[in-house]
C-alpha cells in the first residue's frame, strides 16, 4: 500500500491509500508520496477527546484448575 496526497485547495490535502499497481497511475494524475504518519494525522480525528471506557475482560473458558475441581466432584 502507498499512501498519496494531492493539494485540493491552499493548504488542504486530500490523502487516499492505494496499492502499489494503482500508485503510479496516481502520480501520472498529480499526485505525490507522502509518509503513512501525515496520512493518519490528517484522517484521524485529533479534535475528539472522548476516552472509551473498558469493561474487564471475563473469561468464559475454565482453567485447567477449574476442569480438576469438576472432574474431582463429579
């Protein structure tokens, strides 16, 4: 994959991620190679601040401890 960018107006890129086939029929039509890390900063959205809250992790699956103490009961 190559990450590629194209001046849309003053000081706005437009940033697109193609393959490497498709990469130089884009340089043929205006646009340039840029790095991968200007690429996610300008599509991620550095505004949003929310923090996504995590829920512990449960195990469904017995340990072997578990499987012991069932075979022992039973």
């Amino acid at each position: 994959m190559k990450t590629l960018k194209r001046l849309k107006s003053p000081n706005n890129y437009e940033y697109t991620r193609v393959t490497d086939q498709d990469a130089t029929t884009y340089l043929h039509r205006g646009w340039a190679y840029c790095g991968k890390e200007e690429w996610k900063q300008a599509t991620r959205d550095v505004s949003k601040s929310e923090v996504k809250e995590s829920k512990p992790k449960s195990s469904k699956k017995l340990t072997r401890s578990d499987k012991r103490k069932i075979k022992e009961n039973s």
